[in-house]
C-alpha cells in the first residue's frame, strides 16, 4: 500500500533522523540529570561546609559564649572569617544576647537583625539555614524556591545552637569524677540534658559554588555538543552502511524485474544484509535457470504440439473409419438377417394359416409365439436399419405440409391393441386450429409411433397418456407427450437418446433402445428438435418442436385450398 | 623445725579466715574506671575469697536496699567504689568495716564514718608541688584558681608549702564558672604556671577548652591532675588511676581482713600517683625535662620515643 506522499522517507532519512533524535535527546537528558545533581551536590556541600564550620565554631567557642568573653569570640569570629566563603558571622548567648558579630565584603556590617535568640529545647544535630540576600544593601531572608530579579547574589545563613558537652572520660577517674561527681549524691537524676548556652550564625556564599556550577554547566553543554557531533557522524556512516547496500540491492532488483538476470550483487558486509545480499543472488541465479527452462520449453512446444495434433488427427481417422465400418456392419448385417426372417416369417404365417397342413393347437401357440418373436426381430433390424441409414445420411425424406392431428389419430389407431390391453386411457388436447407442420409424414408417423409406444409401455395399467399441442411460438408446433410412468432419474436424462440406451428404470420392459435414437435422428432431420423431462415415480414428458407451416390469410384461406409447398427431397 | 611447724600452722590459720571471710563489692555504676577498680580489687584479694558484688545502677537508694539486706549476715567487709555506693554503706552499714575508694569530695559527704576508711583521690599539694618544681625548675610564680568553699583548705595547705619551697602561690578565688575568664586573663600575666587542680567550679567541661587554649596562646603551661589534660596541651600532671586505686584498696582490705585495725587516718593519700607529661607542650614552652624527670614520667606524649610505658598509658587513653 503506498505511503501518504508526507510520510514518505527514505531508510537512510529515517536512520538518521531518529538515531540523531536519540542521541540528542539521551544526551541532552543526561547533561540536564547531571548538572542537576552537580547542583543538588555543590549546595549540600557548601551547606555542611557552612554547617561545620558553624558546629567547629560552636565547640570551640562554648565557654566563651557561656561566659560572654567578647575578646574571646571576637578572635574565634575573626578565625573563622578567614575561610573564603564565609562572609559574616554572628555569635549570641542563651538570653539572645549577640555578643560579637563580624562580616567582610557586602556583609561587613554583619545583619543582627537575622540573629535569632536560641529556642529550647533544640537539636544539636538541627541547623537551621536560610537563604539571605543583600536587597539595596540591607539583609532579607528570601524564599527557598524564589529568586527575586533584583537578587545577583545569595547567600545561607547557617544558625547552629551552643551546647555544653558532655564528655565522659571513661578511663580517667580524677577527671571524671571532677567533672561529673553531683554535689547531692542522692538525688537520682537521669541523663542529663545539654544545656544550651548561645547560637551561632554563619553566612556562606554560593558564589564560588554558582562559578562552579557555570563551569560545570559550560563542560557539560561543550561535551553534550561533542558527544551529539560524534554520534551524528557515527549515525551518517551506520546509516550509510546500511542504507548503500540496499538501495544497490534496489537498483539490481529493478534491473531485474526489466529481465535484466545477468546481474550480480557483492556482499559488502558479514551481516544481515550481506546474508540478503548472498540470497539476493541466489535468486537471480534461480531466476536464470527457469528462464532458461521456460526459453527451452517454449522453444520445443510448437513441434510438440504438431506431433501431438498429428496424432490426435490419426486417431480421429482411426475412429471415423471405425465408426463407417460399423455402421456399414450393422447395415449389412441387418439387410443380410431380414431376408432370412422375412422367409421364416412368411413360412410360419403358412404353418398358422394351415397352408402346409393341419396344426395341432398347441402347435398354433407354439408357432404363434416364434411368429411374434420373428416380428419383434425384425421390428430391431428394421430399427437398426432406419438408425444406420439416418447415421449414414442414407434417408431420403419427402418434405410436404402435415397435419399432425391426423397422424397422432392414425398412430392411436395402430396402438389401440396396447391401450385396451393396458386399460389406458390418453388424452388429446389438440386445438382444431392446429396448423400443418413441415416433414416427411411417414417419418413423424414413425417418430410419434415410438414416443407413444414408449410412453405405454412405461405406463402402468390404468395410466394417463396425455398429448398436447402448443402453437403459441410463431413459426413452431411443439407436440408434449407425457405418461404417469416410473420417470427418469435427472442423471439418465441426457443419455436416453443414446443408441441402445436403456434407463435403468426401464429394464423390466422390452425394447431394443433405438427407439428415442430414430426419433432424434427423425426429427433433427425435419429441421425439429426433441427433448425430454422427467420427475422420477411421477412420469416423463418428451417435447418435439417442429417448423409449422406459414398460415394464409383468412381471405386467401377460404378462397383457395391449402396450397402445397412443392415436394421436396433433402438429405441433411 | 619448730618454728617451721609454727609458721606452717600460722599460714593454715590465716588462710582458713580468709576463705571464710565473705567480701561484698558495692559498685556505684557500670563506668569503666569503678570495673578497673574492682577488677584490681578482686586480683588483690587471697584465693578463695567470697566475694559478692552489687551494682546499684547510679542510685543511693538501691544501695541502701542492698546494705540493709545485709545486715542480717553482714560480710567481713564491704569494698565501695563511688560516691554513691560510699554513702549507702556509711548510711546503713555501722558496724562492717568498709573501704571506698574513688570518691572525689568525701568530706564534703561526710565521709569516712567510724567503720570506713577510703582512699583520696586527690594528690597532696607538696608531692604536686615537687612535680611542679622537678618540671619547671625555673618557675616560681604559681598561679592557681580555686573556690573557697570546695578547695580552700587545700589551697592554704599548697600556700605554706610553697612558701617553704621558695615558691609563690598566686590563688584567684572564684565563686562561679563563669568567673573563671576573667580571672584567668587576670591572672596569666603574674604567673609562670599554671596549676589546676581538681576544683569543680574552676574546672568544668567548658573551662577546660577556654584555659587550655588561652594558656597555650599566653605561652604559660599548667600543670593538672589528669593525664587527659596533658594530652589536650598541659604541660604535665600528677594523676592517679583506678587499678593502683583498687590495689590500694585491695590490700587495705587485706590487713583489715586479717584483723587489722582501720588505719589513721581513715582517708589515706594515693600510693602511686603518675607522672604525665607533654613533650610537645614542653618544646613548645621552651622547656627540657631532665632525664630524671623523663625516667619518673609514666605517661609521655609526643616527642621521639612518645610513649615511654604504652602499658600505663593504655589505662589512661580508651
């Protein structure tokens, strides 16, 4: 299915485009994860720096504090001043008394305003720190997540309490026991406090730590960049290894899909693509050989289609020249066979008639069922003979104008035996204006002989025979003969007009299975057709269509007599 | 051969009373230097001694329990180590004869009661004074801060001797802690050392630091009554240490178990005391301990060959 035109890339587009998309995007996402936590870790670090100052200072200055030693403080404050970033430092008793405070640069006058007085109880391990700031020179504690604009430079105020120690000397009695020993002995008191004795604050700045960070920030963006650069032109040469493979691949593809099989691919790699490479070939190579093949069959098929057409044209004389023999067999058996049963038949009709003497009247049935069978014989050679002439073309038929009413009447008449004998009863529905038809009248007398010969002896005793004539087509007379008899399977219906062919349904009648055969014959030989339905245990129904005769007006008709079309003789 | 036979029936005697005696140990607490106490206690005691001991977990009242149980079978002699547990025994015991020992105060307590006799855990002023001497030979003004009401007799002991031994005692008296600056401050400029003993309005946790420091940087050394001083940057000090204490007290209890008589008086001076000293702190003061100094000198630090007796030392520094 072909790509919308907006999305379609290349390989070697989408391989560097989404490659570089990672590569910038992980980089980028690491520098930013980086110089977060450099952040995070400069501002912990100055803050415990700060805050262990403070807590040095705290310890050392414990008793100065106590006993408000401003001297005291003052030296400590001033050693402590010596550390770079610290740049002020605020020293107060117990009772928020600020004792001494000192500061350097913007913070030389030191702001007492942020001294706050300890409050109790407190943790020793608690520092309080606060971001401060110089705001037109005067000291304001901002707000841990703000930075205001006017704000160039923060700084954290560390507040730590003043504790007293309380240092045990485990192994060193006269000084424990100096230090510790409770003037009321038995006054049972728990561990005690420490007793807090003043706070310190020290401002630090982040300046230093904020130079860092830029720095830091500089390395990270520069090596970010190198990192992206590398990894675009290590993303151009990978997609240019994949990509100049397949679109060669491609190229040779094309070629040989405008039949151009004489190519062939060098696998430039040892990986996937080599591998589709090396198949690529074997393909082209396959591809060789079936044409070959293909050339090679087409090349012979022409005269392999002679030889076989040749054959097939031998066979085909074979079978034509069988089929003459047969038919010349069958004819000239049956002419030779009716001659002796045409002598036998007229020396039992003697026998019978007495001409040759008395008879016993057994001797008469006897007689009377070889004349019957001689009949019936004859009856089969007869049929064989009109089969093998109309096969032949051999049939000479005297086309004239016939009322089929007449003959259906005349047939009746000559089958009357079979009707009485089997109680039929057969009904005619036809119309009086039924038109003449065009044919040989002894040929459609012979051809409705056989279909209502047929049709009663299918016909159980008491059945119906019904023959309706149809002239509602212009220019055709289509005739049904239908009985009440044991049908046709659909399977059989094509093959009753076979020669010889004999339903199964049919094998307890007698009948030589020409019959349907000659009616075919006679009736395409009229210019007709014939064709049969059949509905098994309900009865079959034949129709025969028939060219009807052109009616004259009724003027002309009752001025002048049917006039005949001139006899004539075809052969089809 | 008779007196052999004599003295071997004396010997069977004596060692017989003392597997009978039966030796209670009061111990005021579970601190490390009252276990070393009672350790060298118990070392110092005959084979076969029963002793039972008691920790009375920092509270008189528990003692007192515990005394007063015992009076029904009261033990041959009771060892207290502590104040506390000195008290419980003086309180409820009368008539058993106790030691104690590690006491630092004990007249200010009360203590000893007629049935006790215990051990100082301060060092007298003339054997600090010759430490001072031996040390410093050319120091002769000492200073000293003290608080009348807790060292006043000391310090007026430590005055007449000084005097006798051509030295001049400067005592600054104070009466709180937080006078102890000003009056250190006051005092470094007179002096040529500083003496501290064992005074607990003078020394407390935070002075301790503050005189030290402010010593250190006036170029005047101190000397003290703990060997932790002396690592911290005195000069020296005469110290003592709880297993020469509980020796002490060990054989005291010996003689007394043997039948002896308490011994006069009832609180008796620290046999061994120590001598500790900073080499560092003397380089710095621009001072040389004679070799005689170096060779009484238990604890040594800093300096080549820093620690003279690691063994002693070890006792002093966890």
């Amino acid at each position: 299915m072909p790509a919308p035109a907006g999305l379609r890339l290349n390989l070697w587009t989408k391989l560097v485009v989404f490659t570089t998309l990672i590569v910038v995007v992980t980089c980028s996402a690491l520098s930013w994860f980086f110089v977060q936590r450099q952040e995070a870790t400069l501002t912990q670090d100055l803050l415990d720096r700060g805050t262990l100052l403070a807590n040095h200072l705290a310890a050392t200055s414990r008793y100065s504090v106590l006993v408000k030693d401003k001297t005291r403080v003052r030296e400590q404050i001033a050693g402590l001043l010596g550390a770079e970033q610290i740049v002020y430092v605020m020293v107060g008793s117990a009772d928020g008394q600020l004792i001494d405070a000192a500061g350097k640069g913007a913070w030389k006058q030191p702001p007492v305003t942020l001294f706050t007085p300890p409050a109790e109880p407190a943790s020793p391990s608690a520092p309080t720190v606060r971001r401060v700031a110089l705001v037109n020179g005067r000291p304001r504690v901002l707000d841990p997540a703000g930075f205001p604009p006017e704000v160039s430079e923060s700084f954290y105020d560390i507040a730590v309490p003043v504790f007293g120690t309380t240092a045990a000397f485990d192994y060193d009695p006269a000084l424990s026991l100096t230090l510790h020993e409770p003037a009321d002995p038995t006054a049972d008191v728990g561990a005690t406090p420490p007793v807090l004795y003043g706070m310190v604050h020290v401002g630090i700045s982040d300046h230093q730590t904020v130079a860092l960070l830029q720095t830091l920030i500089l390395q990270a963006v520069i090596l970010t960049l190198i990192i992206i650069a590398a990894g675009l032109v290590f993303v151009l040469i990978l997609a240019h290894r994949i990509s100049a493979p397949v679109k060669a691949l491609t190229s040779l593809a094309s070629q040989v899909s405008q039949g151009n099989l004489s190519v062939t691919a060098s696998p430039s790699s040892y990986d996937e693509v080599g591998e589709l490479t090396t198949v690529f070939n074997v393909m082209v190579e396959a591809l060789q050989a079936r044409e070959q093949d293909l050339h090679d069959l087409n090349r012979t098929l022409e005269s392999r289609v002679e030889a076989r057409t040749e054959e097939l044209q031998r066979a085909n004389s074979r079978l034509q020249e069988l089929n003459h023999l047969k038919t010349a067999l069958v004819s000239t058996a049956s002419h030779e066979l009716r001659t002796p049963l045409t002598s036998m038949k007229v020396h039992v009709n003697n026998l019978l008639g007495g001409i040759s003497g008395p008879v016993s009247p057994d001797q008469v049935e006897t007689l009377r069922r070889v004349y019957t069978n001689i009949e019936r014989l004859c009856r089969m050679i007869d049929d064989m003979l009109d089969l093998s002439h109309l096969q032949t073309g051999r049939v000479a038929l005297e086309a004239a104008p016939v009322r089929l009413d007449h003959v259906i009447h005349d047939v009746l008449l000559t089958l009357n035996y079979y009707v009485a004998q089997k109680a039929l009863s057969v009904r005619l529905d036809l119309p009086d204006s039924l038109c003449h038809v065009w044919g040989d009248e002894g040929k459609l007398r012979q051809v409705f002989s056989n279909l209502l010969h047929n049709a009663m002896k299918f016909t159980p005793a008491g059945g119906i025979i019904r023959i309706i004539a149809d002239t509602s087509v212009e220019g055709v007379v289509t005739l049904c003969v239908s009985d009440d008899g044991c049908g046709i399977p659909p399977d059989e219906i094509e093959k009753i007009f076979l020669p010889f062919y004999r339903s199964p349904n049919g094998t307890q009648t007698r009948g030589s299975g020409l019959g349907l055969s000659i009616v075919k014959e006679l009736v395409e030989l009229q210019g007709g057709s014939v064709r049969a339905e059949s509905t098994v245990h309900e009865g079959s129904r034949f129709f025969v269509r028939l060219p009807a005769v052109p009616q004259p007006s009724a003027t002309a008709r009752s001025d002048q007599q049917v006039e005949s079309p001139p006899r004539r003789q075809f052969f089809p | 051969m008779r007196r052999f036979f004599i003295t071997l029936l004396a010997a069977f005697v004596f060692c017989s009373a003392a597997e009978a005696a039966g030796v209670v140990i009061l111990k005021s607490s579970d601190v490390p230097y009252y276990d070393q106490a009672v350790q060298a206690f118990r070392s110092s005691l005959p084979s076969g001694t029963k002793i039972t001991e008691y920790n009375l977990d920092g509270s008189v009242a528990k003692g007192r329990q515990i005394a007063k149980a015992l009076r029904g079978t009261p033990p041959d002699l009771v060892f207290a180590v502590g104040l506390k547990a000195a008290l419980a025994a003086k309180l409820e015991l009368v008539d058993t004869p106790t030691v104690f020992c590690l006491v630092l105060n004990p007249e200010s307590h009360g203590l000893p009661g007629p049935n006790m006799t215990g051990i100082l855990m301060r060092i007298a002023p003339g054997s600090q004074l010759a430490s001072i001497q031996a040390l410093t030979p050319h120091a002769r003004r000492i200073g000293l801060l003290f608080d009348e009401d807790r060292t006043g007799d000391f310090v007026e002991k430590a005055r007449r001797l000084a005097r006798r031994a051509g030295l001049e005692l400067i005592a600054v008296p104070v009466h709180h802690s937080a006078d102890v600056p000003d009056a250190v401050r006051t005092l470094l400029p007179q002096i040529d050392l500083l003496w501290l003993i064992q005074d607990q309005t003078v020394v407390t946790q935070d002075s301790l630091p503050y005189i030290l420091a402010t010593t250190l940087e006036s170029k005047v050394p101190v000397f003290g009554f703990s060997p932790t001083l002396v690592q911290q940057g005195a000069l020296g000090a005469l110290a003592v240490n709880a297993r020469d204490i509980g020796l002490q007290a060990g054989r005291l209890a010996g003689t007394v178990l043997r039948g002896g008589p308490l011994p006069h008086p009832a609180l008796q001076p620290p046999h061994q005391p120590q001598l500790a000293l900073n080499l560092n702190s003397a380089e710095y003061f621009g001072l040389s301990p004679s070799k005689d100094v170096l060779r009484m000198a238990t604890v040594l630090y800093g300096g080549p060959g820093a620690v003279a007796r690691t063994e002693t030392q070890h006792e002093f520094l966890p």
